[in-house]
C-alpha cells in the first residue's frame, strides 16, 4: 500500500474511471477550465487539450481524514447511464482504496459520480 497526495490520487482515479465501459472522457470542473483560461491570457502558447486528472478532483475531509473524489464522466448513450456511473463509482473507490492507508478511517474513500451524456 503507498500513501499517495491529491495529485497521486487523481491520477489513479483518472485511469480507473477511463478503463470503465462506457465512460468516453472525463470533463473538467468549472475550477479547472477558469483556471487553463486565465493561464492561457498569461502565455500566449500552450496545450489546450485538459489532462484526464482535470476531470477529477480529490481533497480529504477535515473531519475524517477519509478521501472525497468526484469524478466527472462523460457516458455514452449506448450503456444506461447509471450503470456506467455504478461502475465507474466502484472501480475508482476500490483503486484509490488500495492506494490510501485506512488507519481509523472506517470509509477511507468516497466516490461521487457526476455524468453528462455524449
């Protein structure tokens, strides 16, 4: 088990929800995309295409030390969406479960799926 920071784990999350049939992409939060935006009124030149992890953001309760990540998926419509977003919730919480030490925390992680359809 490797203890990992925010960056570590959305990385991970990111590659657990994408290997999830049906997911297509993630999409950015509102946060990411003012943030790229305004990097990009800095500098002239520079990717435009977001890093998966852009479409997951991880923080840890204050309260409980335990992981808060939300995943934002983009679904096809050849699946239901709610089985894509079971799926996609399971697989990432079990991959940054193995991830994350569980000392006193008896839900070291929680996944929230937000979904838009493609």
């Amino acid at each position: 088990m490797t203890s990992l920071g925010a960056a570590g784990i959305e990385r991970a999350a990111a590659e657990a929800a994408l290997s999830v049939p049906g997911v297509t992409g993630l999409q950015p939060s509102l946060r990411h995309t003012l943030a790229v935006a305004g990097a990009r009124v800095r500098r002239a030149v520079g990717s435009t295409t977001p890093s998966p992890e852009a479409g997951i953001h991880a923080e840890r309760s204050p309260r409980t030390g335990a992981w808060i990540i939300e995943v934002r998926c983009v679904v096809t419509r050849n699946r239901r969406a709610l089985d894509t977003a079971r799926d996609v919730q399971e697989h990432v919480g079990s991959t940054v479960s193995s991830l994350v030490p569980c000392a006193d925390t008896p839900e070291p992680v929680t996944v929230v799926i937000v979904t838009r359809l493609e």
